[in-house]
C-alpha cells in the first residue's frame, strides 16, 4: 500500500539485470529514497479528518508528484526525491512534509507523522476508490478497512534481486533494532496498547508481513511469489508487505519495518542505518560470508519484544539469544555498521542521531508520557503535530 518512489519509467529488477541509469544506479547504498504515510487530522480538534476534496484531489495527482493517496481517505502518502546523502534525506523529509501539511491546511487540516492516530477510531475512515485499493478489499474484506495505521519505507539502491535476496536474508537478526528505534505507535481506537509499535501488530494479522525464511537467491523469491500468487494472497510481489523486500518496480531494497518517525532526526537515522546495513551486509555476501543461522521462532519473539518495549528495557537478540540493553543493542548495531558509516564520512552524524533517539526515547515513549502528564489525547495529537512540522518551515 505504497506510492513507489517517483522516477521516469525505472526498470524491473531481475536475477541477472543490473541497472544503472541516474535513477537507479548499479552501485548498492549508493541512492536512498524514503516513503512517509501520515494521517491527516483536523487543524482545531485535532480529530481524524476525512476530507473528500482532499482525497480526490491526491488521486488524480493535483498535490504534486510528491503527495499521494493512500488507502484510507484519512490518509495521505508522501515520497522524496532519490537521495544520495543524509542532507538529501533530511531535506526531501522536510520538502514532502511541508507539501503535505500545505495541501491538507488547504481543507483546514494538518498532518500527524506517526503510525497511529492517538483516540481515533478505523471506523472514521473510508476506502480510497482507487482500483488496487479496492481490489484489496475484495481480498483481504475487514483487514483492509481497518489499515487505521501508517508506515516508513526506505528504499536503497541495489544492482540485480540476487543481491537484494542476500541483503534480506542476512538483514533478519537486526531489523528489531531498527524497529525499536521508531515506535509511534503506542495508542490504538484510543486505548493506551502497552506498546512502542502496535502498528507491528496490527499489521501481524496480514499472512504477508513481517520477516521471510532465508531464500537464497532471486529464483527462489520468485517461486515463492508465484505460490503466494496462486494462494491468492498476492497478485504479484508489489503486494507483498515483508518488514523487507525487493522493489518490483525499482532497483531498489525497501525496508518497511519502521513505525513512523515523528521526529525528522529519528526518521534521516533511520534511513541511514538501513542504507548502511543494506552496504555492510551485501559487502559480506560478496566476500562468500553466509547468512547467520538463526530459529524463525526467536526472530518473532525479538520482533515482537522490540515492538513492545522499544527502547525502554532490554530487546532480544536472537543470535546470542539473550536480552541486551536496549542502549547496548543499538551499540552493537552502529559497531557492526561503523566502518561503512565512517568510510562514507556519515558515523559522526548517526552517532549523533542515535545517541539523540536514545536520549530522548522513542515517538511513542513521549506521546505516552504528554498522556500521563496531561490526561488528554488532544495534548498527544498536538503534541505530534508539532513534532511532526518541527524544523520543516
């Protein structure tokens, strides 16, 4: 459920073909591109707000080729440019947020970056009539009219899908660092869930998320999209809502793990470190290193326990298969990925950020503590609308 990154006519990508045009160049990490979804909420109450005029004009493209529909009407997709450094990230956030909230002041709305609404409800929302979207009603019934939820996808650049294969089979132990960085997700139909990212959750209930079995090479992704194909589960591989998976239509890896960030810090963060796992992890695959070997059962638990605690408390690791510090867990992450970091002149500034994220905490971890010290969702919803256009204008 996600507008691809704008680009002229990008190629497929298959097991033997390496593009490499200005778009979508061969070298891996060397581009990155970041897709937000945001629901849009009314300017005064701070309620979901479902504006017909705004949805239509976001179909038909009339917001510009950054800002899109998505599949709630309460709904607003967003894309940046392709990227080739963190400025770049930084200001694409900061140009697609601004249109957004722009093109939502324009009904007497505002944008909230996070994965969910803090009181609202699914029930506020409707369908996008767009063909895809509702053809994923005639599939999914329910699951697709509650989607009350938003995600972050970053894209990096990879050469062919046998290279995108081996970055996902070894990117599984270390996405539930990723995920614990970004919880803002920890309300849902107004309840307080318990967790960072109850997104991940909700989104369990879809048989076509979360993190896949080791595939091997491009082949066997393939074979596994066409028997997902013929269950009826998909209709090709842009369906698929894995935490990770090879672009259909670019040539390019996205990561779809993250909650997103309200913060414009934590979200250029995490587009960093996926772009620099994407580069050490592939590095590794060349030089004939092996996928680590690791049960499917603790990689759920490790995912389930990021999405619960985020960074408070400690967080799984499943190759070591002991829980580690939270702060310890995101240390080990920027030691893995340092020297990719410091040999494209990026460590100091993730240092940077991720010693800011763990300071300060998550999204969610302030948008529970606003609740607690006001006793009011409105105070959460302002508070994210604030975080969300902080450093944007």
């Amino acid at each position: 459920m996600t507008a691809e990154l704008a680009a002229p006519t990008p190629p497929v990508l298959t097991s033997t073909t390496a593009p490499a045009t200005a778009r979508g160049p061969a070298e891996v990490g060397l581009t990155v591109g970041v897709e937000e979804e945001y629901h849009v909420v009314d300017a005064t109450t701070l309620e979901m707000r479902d504006d017909a005029a705004l949805n239509r004009a976001a179909l038909r493209g009339a917001l510009g080729a950054s800002v899109h529909a998505e599949i709630a009407t309460t709904q607003l997709e967003v894309a940046t440019e392709v990227c080739t450094s963190l400025a770049d990230v930084r200001q694409g956030l900061r140009t697609v947020r601004a249109q957004a909230a722009d093109a939502a002041a324009g009904v007497g709305a505002t944008i909230v970056a996070a994965s969910t609404h803090p009181f609202a409800s699914w029930e506020q929302q409707r369908l996008t009539a767009r063909p895809r979207y509702l053809e994923l009603f005639e599939k999914w019934a329910l699951l697709a009219l509650q989607q009350v939820i938003c995600g972050c996808h970053v894209h990096v650049s990879v050469p062919d899908l046998d290279t995108a294969v081996a970055v996902m089979d070894r990117a599984r132990p270390y996405l539930p660092a990723l995920l614990a960085l970004t919880g803002s997700s920890p309300f849902h139909e107004g309840v307080d869930t318990g967790y960072e990212s109850y997104r991940t959750q909700w989104f369990a209930r879809w048989p076509i998320t979360g993190a896949t079995e080791p595939l091997g090479d491009g082949a066997a992704y393939r074979r596994v999209v066409e028997g997902l194909r013929t269950a009826g589960c998909v209709d090709d591989a842009s369906n698929l809502y894995w935490d990770v998976r090879p672009s259909e239509r670019y040539p390019t890896l996205e990561y779809r793990i993250g909650d997103v960030c309200t913060s414009l810090d934590d979200a250029v963060l995490h587009a960093a470190l996926a772009r620099a796992l994407t580069r050490t992890l592939a590095a590794r695959a060349r030089a004939g290193l092996p996928a680590e070997e690791v049960r499917p059962e603790l990689l759920r638990a490790a995912r389930w326990r990021a999405a619960r605690h985020g960074l408070q408390g400690s967080l799984f690791d499943p190759l070591r298969g002991e829980l580690v510090p939270a702060p310890a867990a995101v240390g080990d992450l920027l030691a893995m990925l340092r020297d990719d970091l410091e040999d494209r002149g990026e460590w100091d500034e993730v240092q940077a950020l991720a010693g800011q994220a763990l300071a300060r905490g998550t999204s969610a971890a302030r948008q529970r503590a606003v609740l607690h010290r006001q006793g009011d969702p409105v105070a959460v919803a302002r508070m994210l609308v604030d975080e969300s256009l902080r450093g944007v204008r």
